[in-house]
C-alpha cells in the first residue's frame, strides 16, 4: 500500500522543479522584452525621416529645409524627405507634427511666428502650443529684421535714412507699410515703431513673406518689415533699400545699415529663427543624436557659406538653448501683442 504514493511523491518533485524553472525563464523572458525593443531602437534610424515645414515650396523656411535636408542626409544614412504643409497660421503643419508618433522620424521646422501664434489667433481657433506639445531639438538659424523700403519710392522722395522716412510718412497720414501676417514677429515690430515714431501708419497684412516682398517690390507698399533671408540680392540690385535693421547693433551682413537700437529705438527689435522640433516623447538618445549631427551640420564650413548667401546665422546650441529662446519670446510677445492690441489676420 506504500508503494503507489511513493511513486506519486516522486513524480511531484520533479516536476514541480520542472514548472518552477518554466516559470521562471518565462518571467526573466517578458523582463528581457524591454531591452530587447531597446535594442532594436538603437538601429535608428532605419528608414527615411519627414521634416514637416508650415510654408509652401519656395519660401524661405522651405528653402532652408531642404538645405539642411540636403547636407543632413550622410550623416543620417537615410533619406530627409520634406513635406509642405501650410495653412491656418502654421497650425496644420504644428498639429501634423504634435500627433504623429514619437519615434523619432517626424521632425517640424518652425518658425517663430507660431510662439506667437497663440496671442493672436482667434480663441476658438484649433491652436497648437508648440511650448508644451512638442519637443526641442535645436535652434538652428536666426535672421534679422530690416525696415525696406522701395528703391523707385526712395529715390524719388530722397529717402536715404529713418528720418528721411519719418519726414515723408508725416505728410502722408495713413501711410500704407506691411509687416507680412497680422501677429508675425515684423508686424509687432511695425507696429511698436509706429508708437514710437508717433506715425500715422496703416498695416497692410499679406499671408507670407513672399506674397508681402513681391507687394513692395512692385510697389503695392512702400515700406516693409522683412527677413534679409532669401532676400539679399534685392537689396544688392537697389529695388529694395534698407534704412535700419533690428539687430541689437549692426550687423556684418549690411555693416553700413544702423541697429533701430543705435537711433533710439531700443524696443524696436525682433529677430526671427527657426526651431526644430520633434513630437512629445521622442526618446532622449534619438534627440541628442539629432542634436549632435544638425550641429555638425551647422559647423561645416560649406553649409556656413551657404547659409550667408541666403541671409542666415547659423546658430545650433544644445535643445535647452532652443528651450530659453522660446520662453523668452512667449513672455515679451504675449505682452506687447496685449499693449499693441494685435490679432491675427
């Protein structure tokens, strides 16, 4: 009678030892997942990444992308495709980017007309907050400001200098002057220059930076708060003339053009750059690679001189630069688009 539960009682050990193991290389094998899939994103990247631009072909944010696109690509090993997305202010490409996975292959060009973007949009207008709803990468570019004005215009009126221009605007109340969108950072700065001078001066909003400069250009406007990226030659040709820039001082691009700062107008002042972004979540390793190779980018001597023929300073920095330049510009924008009363378009 002993026998049967003998052998019962050896069989158990057995395989209770056997199910133990099971159960434990099971355990270990879901605590190696993880890493596994850790593993498998360091090949990043293995497959061609999208840089979404908020402007359409040809425009001076599309024209940098695919710059950077361009000289990005060896360093990447994969592809840089970019895609336009423009519309409602930047907001249709900012949303595009915000949704899209965190994987490291979308990646969004923005401007910083959409820090402002919030202040002066309608309330109900579907906005993204590119503060909080995506994340830094680098600050690549910046570009300064100029007050243009016409060449024709300047020349037949003797315009050579900011006074000169004040002197014709005052007998001209409701002079017509365009600072591109409605909210944009040029158009703040026109319009802070229109309380500074005490000028009679009416904003003329275009939907863009191209559509604005081909506006004074053919004479539509006559006095414009422009980028000089993508914009020099016209300058250089005499159809635009460029009475003072909005760089704290002169700058070496047009060394004999005064800082508004030098004629006492300190508040008279934007610079307008780029950021790179990626959506919210974007692995810490992939940003600092980003980081790391834009910055490269950036240093290469061909790629500066490229960047100087269109009007560009070359910036780059860590994510945290991009980071302090974004505050700063939703803090000093959201006041004076309050003090000056601007909405958007």
């Amino acid at each position: 009678m002993t026998w049967t539960p003998a052998v019962r009682t050896s069989f158990r050990g057995p395989l209770m030892r056997c199910l133990r193991r099971l159960a434990l290389a099971a355990a270990t094998a879901a605590c190696l997942l993880p890493w596994a899939a850790h593993a498998q994103g360091e090949a990043w990247p293995s497959r061609p990444l999208t840089l979404i631009v908020s402007s359409g072909p040809g425009a001076g944010v599309d024209t940098f992308a695919r710059v950077l696109a361009e000289r990005l690509q060896p360093r990447l090993g994969q592809s840089v495709i970019v895609e336009n997305r423009p519309g409602a202010s930047g907001m249709i490409a900012a949303r595009q980017a915000a949704r899209s996975a965190p994987d490291g292959y979308t990646l969004f060009l923005m401007p910083n007309t959409l820090v402002i973007a919030p202040y002066v949009l309608a309330q109900n207008a579907a906005t993204v907050s590119v503060t909080k709803e995506l994340a830094p990468v680098v600050m690549p570019v910046s570009t300064m400001m100029v007050m243009a004005v016409n060449g024709k215009f300047a020349d037949s009126h003797g315009i050579k200098t900011v006074k000169d221009f004040i002197a014709v605007a005052k007998k001209d109340p409701g002079f017509a002057y365009s600072g591109g969108d409605n909210g944009s950072p040029m158009n703040v700065m026109g319009e802070q220059f229109r309380k500074e001078s005490g000028l009679e001066l009416t904003s003329v909003p275009y939907g863009g930076v191209a559509k604005m400069v081909t506006a004074l250009l053919g004479g539509q406007v006559n006095m414009a708060w422009m980028p000089t990226s993508g914009n020099t030659q016209y300058f250089r040709d005499g159809l635009l003339r460029a009475l003072a820039t909005s760089s704290p001082r002169r700058s070496p691009q047009m060394p004999d053009v005064p800082a508004m700062a030098e004629l006492g107008y300190r508040d008279v002042r934007a610079t307008a750059w780029f950021g790179i972004l990626a959506p919210l979540g974007t692995p810490a390793p992939v940003i600092a690679r980003l980081n790391q190779d834009i910055n490269a980018v950036l240093k290469d001597p061909a790629m500066r001189a490229r960047l100087d023929q269109l009007g560009y300073e070359p910036e780059g920095g860590p994510p945290e630069a991009l980071t302090r330049q974004m505050r700063e510009d939703d803090e000093r924008y959201r006041r004076l688009t309050a003090e000056l009363k601007i909405r958007a378009n």
